[in-house]
C-alpha cells in the first residue's frame, strides 16, 4: 500500500516536471523555435486548433520560422491567430508560406521573460507540494485504519520527503538553466 502511494505520488511529480519544462519550451529564447508556438490556437472551420496541427514549421535562421500551412484556406486564420499572440510577432504570408522574423529580445524584455520563468518554476514547486501533502494524508490514514504499521509508515514518510526533493531540485536547476539561456545575450 506505501509502495503504491510514493509510486503514484512520484509519477504526479513526474509529471508536473515535463509540464514545467513544456512552459520553459514556450519562453521564448534568442532563437525561434516551433515550440514556442504550442499554445496558438487557430480558428479551424469554428473550432480552436492547436497551430502544430494545421502546419509544419522550418527555422532557416535563428531569428526567422517559416509555417507552411496544410490547406492553404486556413493562411489568414493562423496569420490572425499569430498576431493577436502575444510574441511580438510580424507574420507575412507570400501565399504559399507564413514568415516570421522574430525581432531581437531587449533587455527589458529578457528579465520579463526570466520573471515568467520564475512564476512557471514556482507553480511546478507548489504543484509538488501538494502532490506530498496528498499522499502524507494517504500515508497517515494507512496507519490510523491499521493498515500499516508505524515504523512503516515513518519509512514510506522520508522516502516522500526526499523524492520530493528530488524533484524540487530538479525544479530549482531547470530554472538556473532556462535563466541563463535567458540572459545570455
């Protein structure tokens, strides 16, 4: 029954890891990558579509992404979609493919996007935590139902603890990372 707790409770952990570092993906860096892009939703026939579905994507330079869009009636509708993002984006479409010329990040610009980057860190920490605060309760209602022993109970406690913090510092690094990819100009 621990067992099946701190395994369950590691891969929730798990997963708030690869949510974080799919945020991170989106920060947008010196370079443009398609990543960055994952969360545009166009307006496909009415309905929101994720732009990665609706076209393919080529960096021919690092500040320059070409989309080349699946069916040619859905170009404005992702140059649109584009533009009311929130990338600073200028997208021009020469009827076969969309082109963006990403412009050079500022200063200022940069420490916001680290601040964001801070806030996305943040949030994966507070998920963990509440992952932990969850399964202590499991763990503490094992032992008061019986289920368990004490001294069981304790292990399966330090075990979390330091899974926890396993994650925590892989949190705290990916940050450091993504900071100075940030920073460096």
């Amino acid at each position: 029954m621990i067992d099946e707790t701190l395994f369950e409770a590691e891969e929730k952990m798990e997963k708030a890891i690869d949510v974080l570092r799919e945020d991170f993906a989106g920060i947008r860096t010196g370079r443009v990558q398609p990543a960055m892009f994952a969360k545009v939703l166009v307006d496909y026939y009415g309905a929101p579509t994720p732009l990665q579905q609706l076209a393919s994507f080529a960096t021919p330079e690092a500040r320059v992404l070409l989309i080349s869009p699946f069916d040619k009636g859905s170009m404005h509708n992702i140059e649109k979609a584009l533009r009311d993002s929130d990338f600073g984006a200028n997208p021009s479409n020469d009827g076969n493919v969309i082109r963006i010329v990403v412009p050079e990040l500022t200063q200022e610009r940069r420490k916001e996007y680290t601040k964001i980057a801070h806030r996305k860190a943040e949030d994966a920490k507070v998920s963990i935590r509440n992952i932990r605060r969850h399964a202590m309760q499991e763990l503490d209602k094992l032992v008061k139902d019986g289920e368990v022993g004490e001294d069981e109970g304790k292990r399966g406690e330090k075990e979390l603890e330091s899974a926890t913090k396993k994650y925590v510092d892989q949190v705290d690094v990916m940050l450091k990372h993504k900071e100075a990819e940030l920073l460096e100009v």
